[in-house]
C-alpha cells in the first residue's frame, strides 16, 4: 500500500490517479466520494475502487483501524471491477 504522493501523484487530478490505478491494476482507496460516482467512473475506467464513508473528525489511527477490519473480512478479489462503499462496522460492493 502507498499514498499518493509517493508517486508524485499528489496534487493529481482524480482522473490522472484513477488512470494511474488502472494501468498498474491497483485499487485505489480514498474518502473522496467522488470516486463512488459510476457516472463519472463508469465500468472498465478502473481496476476497482474502495470508498470509505467515515466520520470527518476521524484521525488517521481511526481510519486505519476501520481499513483494517473491512480488510480482514473480504475477499480482496470481490474488490476488482467494482465500487465498494466502506462504513463503520458495513461495506457494500457494487459490480459492474
């Protein structure tokens, strides 16, 4: 795993990072909802991508700790090609 700007991709466009992520076929995870929208990434712009839906006074101890628990409970496959929406305590994964 690695941010964003760790390959000079940090003050990116969406559309640059989710380019990026396709052809290095990484799922990006992010809280800009944005990235939820199949409008604007329809099927086949992306490799796949994880939304979290989080409280915006959590810290980044919080965050990791949510990432964490959502990671021990899905299959990372179910993540390619789709839309997955990540809340306290849920998640659900739209497939295109």
């Amino acid at each position: 795993m690695f941010d964003v700007r760790d390959i000079n991709l940090g003050a990116a466009a969406d559309e640059e990072v989710i380019k990026y992520a396709k052809e290095n076929n990484f799922i990006p995870v992010t809280r800009d909802l944005e990235f939820a929208s199949i409008l604007r990434y329809p099927s086949g712009s992306h490799a796949g991508v994880v939304v979290l839906r989080l409280p915006f006074d959590f810290n980044s101890q919080q965050i990791n700790s949510v990432l964490r628990d959502f990671i021990k409970t899905v299959k990372i496959e179910k993540l390619a090609n789709s839309i997955t929406i990540v809340e306290l305590g849920k998640y659900r994964i739209r497939r295109f």
